[in-house]
C-alpha cells in the first residue's frame, strides 16, 4: 500500500514539476477579426477601421433571419465592436434582405 502511495506522490509531482516549467503561452491560436453565431459576435477594431464594420454584421445577422443591434465599441488598437442578432421587430413586412456584392 506504501509502495503505491509513494508511487502515486511521485507522479503527481513529476506531472506538476513539468507543467510548471512550462511557459504559458496565450498567443498560440491567432484570433480572427470577425467571430459571429446566431446570436451575434465581434469585429477586431482593427477591421473595422478597414470596412464597413456596420455592413459586415448587418450580413451577418441577415443569415439568420435577424436584425443586427450594436452593443459596444472598444475604440482602441486590440477593442473590438460587439453586436447582438435580434429577431425582426413585430410589424415588419419581410425578413432582412442580405446585400450580395
């Protein structure tokens, strides 16, 4: 029983004595400019300085059969815009046309 114990304390450290030596690294997946479901998403300020940030999510939500409503603006170099998609209000005549150019 001793033996296991022991065996066991051993490889626990050996496991933590190697992920502590290890660097955290939060740079390894580069992020994209534009993320999005059906529910929304974010454009990198940095496209959108490049585009037309409000076009982008506009198509986007139009996918889905929703309205785009913007919910904040970081205005820096690594900010991004966020969005939500939004069912279309009551009393619209027809879904939301996606602009294909």
């Amino acid at each position: 029983m001793r033996i296991i114990a022991a065996a066991g304390l051993l490889a626990s450290l050996v496991v933590s004595g190697i992920m502590a030596s290890q660097s955290a690294r939060a740079d390894i997946l580069p992020v994209p400019p534009f993320k999005g479901n059906d529910t929304g998403g974010i454009i990198a300020y940095s496209m959108a300085t490049q585009t037309d940030a409000r076009q982008v999510a506009v198509d986007h939500c139009a996918r889905y059969g929703k309205v785009v409503k913007f919910l904040a603006v970081q205005a820096y170099e690594g900010g991004y815009i966020s969005f939500s998609c939004r069912w279309v209000p009551y009393g619209a005549a027809d879904r939301p046309i996606r602009t294909l150019y």
